[in-house]
C-alpha cells in the first residue's frame, strides 16, 4: 500500500473514532424521559438537583398522535410561578365559612356540654305555657284509613291575656276540622309547644329547634269552653290572635280548652321532667 493509501486510512480511522466519541459521551448532561434526550445546562442541572420531584417535572404534555411525552425543567415554567404557593407560606386556607342560613346568632353561649342553670321548673313550664302563640295537638284519628293512630295538627292557642296567664291553653276551632272528629270519640290529647318564642334559644341555642331548648307537654281532656267562661276564652284568643275575629262565620267557630292531667318538660338533651299539677298552678311564670 502507498504512503498515501495509509493517510487516508488513519484519517478514516480518526474520524470514525471522533465520531463515536460523540456517541459515547458521558450521559450526565442527558436527561432521558421515554428514550428522548435534551441537553441540559449546568444551571439547570443544579436546578433538577435541588428542585423536588414534583417542581422538576412539571405536568407532561400529550402528544396525541404518538406515544412519546416530553417534560420540561421547572426554569420552563417561571411564567406560572404566581400560580403556586410561596415558599413556606404553606397551603392556602379556605375561604372562612358563611353562618349557617336561618339560625340565630350565638350571644355568650356555653360549652355545648354545660348545662344551663337551674330555674324553677314550673315557673319556666308556665312561662312557656304563656309565651307560646301555637302548638301541636295530637290525638287519636278517627278517621277510616287511620282510626286509632295519633293524628298531629299545629293550632294557634293561648293561656290568657298577655298580663293575665292562666296555664290552660284555650283553642277556637270549627266543627269542619278533623280533629273535632276525633276529640268526639277520643277526648284525650296532647298539646306541645316548643320554645321557638323564647329568648334561651335566641341567646344561648344557635337552632332554635336544638334538644337544648325546652319543650312543654301537657296531657288531658280536651272541653268546650262553658257559657260562664267564653267571655275570657274570647278575649285571651283575640289578644293574641286579633286576626281571628274577621275568619268567616259560617264555620261556626267556638272556643275549647284543656283539662290539664299531666305536665312534662323537657330541658336538655334526654329525659323528661314531671310536674304536679298543683305545682304548675301555683308557680308563677319566669324566664326560661
């Protein structure tokens, strides 16, 4: 072979050599995602070094058409770094929540565990009793799909003029309501009234329907109102319910009230307190 053939041969050799040199280079200033390399600089490879695994590698974009994914270093996202959360200021806190809709504002309440302080029994049945403009009446149906099961109907009722409380809930009803039906053959009833018109729940109770707030059961025999007493039934209805004195005629409206044979109040959360009748007469009305 000639001295020239030679050359060409050994600079053949070193180009071939150079060019797997190349090939061959240390992978550090490689990044491999999904066999697909991106040269990367020093300061990004500090950067992926430093940065967490969620900062370095950002959300992937899909290409649809292969199934090649590209990421990008985080540098290639700065313009989204008003959207993340500043170092050490942590998670950022809900909105506070909105009080709750039709719930009374809480003024000094107590732990939800304390139990109010103790008043007179009666005195706060009687306040109720005095307070209250409605309540539910339930007695047992007469009529033919439900005979003999309890029949509920909230009416409007009163114990007595506003500076005059008696205790015994009187009622204007028509003989067109069911319940007239049923007190004909069944004249016991029970009357309950909840404290919705009180101040404990306003103040104390956020839900006026809480099981903290008092609840008043009277039990007994539902009457007509007699001749010698329809005057004060007349005036302690339409004190309190002065609308009643323009409802229609033809209904034939006329006053009831209850002969009161049992009395429970309810005061907190479970269980049920009995009160004597000559205890609930005899007591005077006080705040809940």
């Amino acid at each position: 072979m000639s001295v020239r053939g030679r050359q060409r041969l050994a600079r053949a050799a070193v180009s071939w050599l150079l060019g797997c040199s190349a090939l061959l280079s240390p992978a550090a200033g490689y990044v491999i995602v999904s066999s697909v390399s991106w040269a990367v600089t020093n300061e990004v490879d500090e950067e992926l070094v430093s940065a967490s695994t969620e900062e370095a590698m950002p959300a992937l974009l899909e290409d649809s058409s292969s199934i090649w994914q590209q990421s990008f270093p985080a540098s290639a996202h700065k313009e989204d770094a008003h959207l993340r959360p500043r170092a050490g200021s942590g998670r950022a806190r809900p909105p506070p929540v909105p009080p709750r809709m039709f719930s009374y504002r809480r003024e000094g309440a107590k732990a939800a565990g304390t139990p109010p302080a103790q008043t007179p029994r009666p005195g706060t049945a009687r306040s109720l009793a005095h307070s209250s403009g409605w309540g539910c009446l339930a007695t047992v149906s007469a009529q033919e799909k439900i005979q003999g099961l309890p029949f509920g109907n909230c009416l409007p009722i009163s114990d007595g003029p506003i500076n005059n409380s008696t205790g015994i809930p009187f009622f204007y009803l028509t003989p067109k309501d069911p319940t007239i039906s049923n007190l004909m053959k069944n004249p016991m009833a029970t009357l309950m009234l909840p404290e919705l018109e009180g101040e404990l729940c306003r103040k104390n109770i956020v839900d006026p329907e809480d099981s903290r707030c008092v609840r008043l059961t009277l039990t007994g025999q539902m009457i007509a109102v007699s001749p010698e007493e329809s005057e004060f039934a007349k005036q302690a209805m339409f004190s309190r319910h002065p609308v009643m004195r323009k409802w229609p005629r033809q209904y034939e409206w006329f006053f009831m009230k209850m002969r009161i044979e049992h009395i429970w109040l309810q005061k907190w959360y479970g269980g049920a307190s009995e009160i004597s009748r000559e205890e609930y007469f005899k007591a005077v009305p006080t705040k809940a």
